[in-house]
C-alpha cells in the first residue's frame, strides 16, 4: 500500500517535480505580472493541456509561501511505480 507525504521543503518539491519531468505552472489567466496565480504542476509528456503556462521556480515558490501552502505527494504508486499524484493544500 503507497501512502502520501506531505511537505513544505522547497528543495523536496523540486526534487520530485523533477525527478518525474514536470515543471512549475499556472493556470492561464490567473495571474498578473506581479503574481503567479492558481499553482500546479504540469508534466508536459502525459498531457496537451494548454491552460496551463510554466512559470519559475522562484515564482512558484514565492506564491506558495505568501499562501501558506503544502505539497501533498506519493512517491510510488501501490504497484510500486513512481507516483506523480500530487496536490497543493492549505497548512
């Protein structure tokens, strides 16, 4: 049985991010210049989803600490291949 984590390390959520190919995104039309918007993560291989704009980690980052969030992720799925579930929550 797989079970999800949950973190605020900035250095944590890249390394996962990244270790599946994905990349810092926003939901399109969410954000101004100064700011980034509704957060996600995007994995641009398994999907053609266009609404969704990549965006710096520092911009990321920035966003998901003025909102006081979390990253709730799975590192391996019950079959025991790496997981991309993942979601963003309120501390």
């Amino acid at each position: 049985m797989s079970s999800s984590k949950r973190t605020t390390d900035h250095a944590r959520i890249r390394q996962w991010v990244e270790a599946r190919n994905g990349k810092p995104a926003r939901a399109q039309g969410t954000g101004e210049a100064d700011d980034a918007g509704l957060l996600r993560i995007d994995f641009p291989e398994d999907s053609d989803d266009e609404e969704l704009e990549e965006i710096t980690w520092d911009e990321f980052f920035e966003k998901f600490d003025e909102k006081r969030l979390a990253f709730v992720y799975q590192d391996r799925t019950a079959a025991g291949e790496p997981s991309r579930f993942n979601k963003l929550v309120s501390r």
